[in-house]
C-alpha cells in the first residue's frame, strides 16, 4: 500500500532465510483483514507498506535450527511470530512472545512468498495435504477464526451462558462461531446488515439485536433478566463499541475485547463500577491453532464461509475496494 | 460531613427498622476510609452527609423476615449491602448485587447505631463473642482487609506469583497479606514512606520498590526478568498508579484493581496492547467475609495492624485530620 487507498501488486525480491529459525514459505493462499482497512482509510499510518498477516501455505525453504516443519509441509501460521518457547508463550500468551513481532507491516503476507522469522513457534503444520476445500477455512484460522475463538474463550463463553457479540464482521462472525462450539446457551450478534445476521445465525446466533451504543445495551438488558450478558466479545475497536460491550456486561461478567482499538479511552470510573473481568489485545493465535487446524480437518466446524469473495492476488486492490465499500465481509487473495 | 474538611459528631434521630429484612445495629468500633479522604479534600461532592461504612457490632433488633442473625449476635458486615441470594450475588459478585446499596452516604457508619437493610445478606456473624484484642482485625475485614483480598484473588496471587502492589496505603497493605496468604512466591510493595514499608514487609513483602511512575514500572520489569509482574494490585486509583499498574503487568497477567477511580482515562490501545486480564471495582467483601472472619478468629491472620491511631468517635474530625496529613494509616473510631 503506497498511500491510503492506493493498492498495488508489484515485484519485490524473493525472501530469503536470515536466521536459522527461518522459514520460507509459498503461500496458497492470503486474504485482506478488516484491520488493513484502518490504513486504508488513512486512520493508520501507511507508506509503501507490504500488507497481510494471514496466510497459509507450503514451506519451500528451512533454516537450520527448524526441526518441527520440513519443505512440502503445509502450515498454517499465526499473524503475530512467537518462539512458543518463553515463560509467556509457555503461558498461552504467544501474542506476547518476547520475540513477538506483528507479520503485519515488516513481513507482509499479500504475496507469493514470505519469510517467517520462529517457524517452529509459529507455523503448524496440517496433518497431510488439505483439499482445496478446506483452504478457506484453515486460512481462517489464521488471524479471524484465532481471534474471534480468543475473544470467546477471553469471555469465557461457555454451557448455560449468554454470550452478547459487538460487531459483525468476520471476527464477529467468528466469535459467535466459537462461542456456538464452547457450548454457549444463548448468542445474541449485535448486526443490522441482514446478510451478516443470516451469517451470525448460521453459525449459532439465537438472537439479533440491531440497537447500538446505549439502546443496544439496554436491549441486551432487557433480553437478560435486567442483568446483561454473562460473556460479551467486542470485535470492533471504536469508542462507542467498546462501551457498549463494557455497558452490555454483567457485574462478575467477562468482556473478551479484540477489536484493535482506535482513539479509544476507557473512562476509569466507569470501567471501575462496571465490576468486570477483561481480557484483550492481540489473539494469542498460536494456542488455538493446533486445536482449530483439527477441528477444521475433521469437518467439524466450517469458518471459510466468511470469505464472500475470491480474486486472485493480482486484484487485490479490488478486494480492498470491496472491503471498504462493505460490498465483502472479507475478500480471500489465490496465489 | 458538612462540607470538605467539616467534620462534626452531631445527635441523630436512632435508626428504626423500615423494611422487614433490616437490623438495627449498635457499632462496636468504625472507622475512616482513605476515600473517606475524597470528599473531604473536596474531591468528591459532600452536604451534610452521613459518613462511615466501615462496622463491626451487636445487632439490636432485627425485621421480621431475618433468619441468620438475632440480637445480641456480633457481626461483621460489608460495606455494600447485599441480598446475597440473587444470580450476582450467588456468582460471587455482591457489591454488583441487584440490591446493592452502598453504605457510605445513605447509611453512615460513623455513628453509635446503623440500619442496615437485607442483613442476612450483608451481616456475618461471628463464632462467638470476639476478644477485645481481635476488634480492629475484624473492622479491616468490613472493607480493607475484604478489597485488599479481593483484589489479590482478582489478581490470581497464587503460589509461584510475583505480585506488585501499586498503593502503600490500608487497604495496599491488605493485599500485601492477602497474597503472602495466598501463597504467593514474591510480593513487591511499592511504597517510599518508611513506617508503610516496614510494615508491607511485616505483611510479607519480600521486595520494597520506590519509584513510580513510568520509572516505578521500569524496575517492576527490571526485577522480573524484563517480563512485568504476573499479578498486580492498584489500591490508590490516579491516573499514574493506574497507568503504572497496567505497565508493571505482564502480559497475560492479571491486575486487580480497587483504588476508587478518580479521572482517570485509560487510553485504549495501551490497554489492547498490553494483553493482561483485569477485574477491579468495589470489592464484594460478602463473598470473603466467613472465611476472612474465620482466619482473624483462629489468629491466622493480623490485619488489625493496619490501624495506628485509635480515637473515641467524638474525635473523628481528629481522625480525619490526622489521615488527611498523613499522620496516621487508618483512624479507628471506639464508639
């Protein structure tokens, strides 16, 4: 992205291995993430910038100390690189790996190849060759599906819970996905787009709710005995939707909050009185990876139906386009 | 309090009982909260108010709907009421009770008798007649000793935990205990005032750290391997100690917060970026009082140190004075 709005493909140099811990992979595939179209839209900065943190892929090339993927494997990588081997990855927090480095930006997945720095902390490998058909799926688990399935855990959806989910896009989307398969009670998807909310129902959605801000809380209030929900997600990241994810929680409750915050400032005395647990930031994907990589393997849950729409990597300024017209809930780049 | 800085004991009219799940309690001892300090210092509004929801004492008279106590029982109660029987209160989040009802204010406890409405819910009693000796541990546990636990247990102080306190005041004490009970491996005080470090250390603090501020979190992480704290108390409620909390907890942490917010506008990205849980807001000391009551009875614990100035309530302006200059910790009041 040479400047908000202007998308390029363009030639660049082959990456090539600089640490023995690299990899190289091709990727199979890639796709354009709601948070690239904060860039886009000028509200982060950008300035010849490779884009893309989500990808999956064969690994063509090995450095010398990776010993868990070997070339020809397919993987499967977080969006954030992780040694998987500190205290805080060895705590589940690989998003805060002390050798975290964000793919977004420096690496940059919207292309042919990529270089990833800790492969062996960050790549999983399928258990064999995926068909083609489940490629959307395991490229979702990359950054969307790791994130909403975070967000729920973060929120500790779970049997016999209300689960209220802030925001409609893919991750959105995903976190009801996840909260559907943590066993959540009740999901209420907070959306006023109709082809979102067929989507949200699809995947577990009992209840929508198209109020926003103030009036949406009240009607998750009102849909949960006066007391709000027991688990919110937020997958947006703006003011009004953060509060409006604080305000829809219950006293005791859980706010799992991933969107990636913008101009955001909590009040401290609200946030205080609210008397809730938060977790958020940047999805530890690579926790859920082993586990969502299986799930998806074995046909058990379907995430790739948040793509709406395919291009090959040449179009991708037409997938940025669409994205930011709202005409794609998330656009999937062929390589 | 009439208005900042006027404290008087004046003659009230004896509280009666209103509703039939009321008692009617004669105070033992009470005592001044460091918020208490807010209004006084003309932080927080104040007319003529009531002050005091700190108690310990001998019920009187009880409705006719109360079970759990009768008169002449002793009890401890919180300083939110609370039904303890509703969905909240059975999660273990009573000060988010759809009853509650803070003490401070309406109540006032400050005083000779109090009403203290839903008292099977709020009171506990003792296992007899307590010891003259153990009053003031019982007082902490109405407030300081119940949100100092609360916000060890919020922070997961545990065994093989590094545990920060941000705040050198009563109720940061009080977590210093409660994560020494809780088994923590170390506890880092953050204090520069001799007398509070020496008795953070008698409390259990294994390290003393003086610097605040973004230098404060600096040597946090400095003492931790460059990774931050796995559990962080905030017992003061600024802007700087709430923002040095954050920064002082690793990620994946946990901070606990109970320092009563004043302006403070926690900047979201900080917040994402940091990656920790938090829980905070005014302790649900109900859910702690059998055991906090249990662990003062059986002497397990002191927490009645934390007073170092004890005046008859007729002194209470004293009492304020001497909190508000710092001379003393916490001030308890013999009625």
């Amino acid at each position: 992205m040479h400047t908000p709005g202007d998308v390029r493909v363009e030639d660049r140099a082959d990456p090539e291995i600089l640490e023995p811990t690299d990899a190289i992979i091709k990727l199979t595939a890639t796709c354009i993430c709601g948070s690239d179209l904060w860039p886009y839209r000028g509200i982060e900065p950008v300035d010849h910038t490779a884009m893309g943190h989500e990808y999956v892929g064969v690994v063509e090339q090995v450095g010398s100390a990776v010993t868990t993927v070997v070339p020809g494997d397919f993987v499967v990588g977080s969006f954030v690189i992780s040694c998987n081997e500190c205290e805080i990855c060895r705590a589940g927090f690989q998003s805060k790996c002390v050798h975290a480095e964000f793919v977004a930006g420096g690496i940059g997945t919207q292309a042919e190849k990529a270089r990833i720095p800790h492969a062996d902390g960050t790549l999983v490998k399928t258990p064999g060759e995926p068909d083609p058909e489940i490629i959307p799926a395991l490229l979702a688990a990359s950054d969307v599906l790791g994130t909403g399935w975070f967000a729920a855990v973060a929120a500790e959806a779970g049997p016999g819970k209300t689960v209220a989910v802030v925001g409609d896009g893919a991750v959105g989307l995903m976190g009801v996905l996840a909260a559907k398969r943590l066993g959540a009670e009740r999901i209420i998807a907070m959306s006023r787009h109709p082809e979102r909310q067929e989507l949200a129902r699809y995947y577990g959605a009992t209840d929508i709710v198209e109020e926003r801000g103030e009036a949406g809380v009240a009607k998750i209030k009102e849909l949960t005995g006066g007391l709000g929900a027991h688990s919110v997600i937020e997958a947006v990241g703006t003011q009004e939707s953060f509060m409006q994810a604080v305000g829809a929680t219950r006293g005791g409750g859980h706010l799992g909050y991933v969107g990636v915050n913008h101009d955001v400032q909590i009040p401290g005395i609200q946030l205080f009185f609210a008397g809730i647990h938060t977790l958020g930031g940047p999805a530890p994907v690579r926790r859920f990876l082993p586990e969502l990589i299986q799930l998806i393997w074995d046909r058990e849950i379907d995430p790739g139906k948040v793509f709406d729409l395919t291009l090959p990597l040449e179009q991708a300024a037409e997938g940025y386009q669409a994205m930011d017209e709202r005409r794609a809930t998330k656009v999937l780049l062929t390589v």
